[in-house]
C-alpha cells in the first residue's frame, strides 16, 4: 500500500432539529468542496440557547479528514 497523507479540519454543523443532523450538515458541506474524505470525528455537542433559555440549535463540532494531494 502507498504512503497517504491526510489533512485534518475543524468543522461546526447546525441543526434545529438534533445533533445528528447538525453533523450530517457539517459533512455534506465538507463532500461539496473538499474530495476523498474519510473520517468524520465528532468532538463536542452543544446548544446554542435563546435568551429565555430554549433550545435554538443542536450544534456538533468535527474534525474531519481527507486525503491530501500534490
């Protein structure tokens, strides 16, 4: 097998509805300008809060590779 080398981003994906969605979100952004991705790692799960303290968005924050190429 060749040697490969991976680049590493951060990416944070919003959702009103859940945290699954919010990192689908993240994901499929990622698939429309980056190629050959492979790893999504969710890293934290927050809330994003309105002034009454309701639930306004389930946010996820990744990292995510992909295959780096010359």
């Amino acid at each position: 097998m060749a040697e490969s080398v991976y680049k590493v981003i951060e990416l944070i994906g919003t959702s009103k509805d859940s945290w699954e969605k919010a990192a689908k979100a993240a994901v499929d952004r990622a698939g429309k300008s980056l190629r050959e991705l492979r790893v999504a790692e969710v890293v934290k799960l927050d809330l994003q809060l309105d002034a009454k303290g309701e639930i306004e968005a389930y946010r996820a924050k990744l990292n995510v590779s992909f295959k780096f190429e010359d």
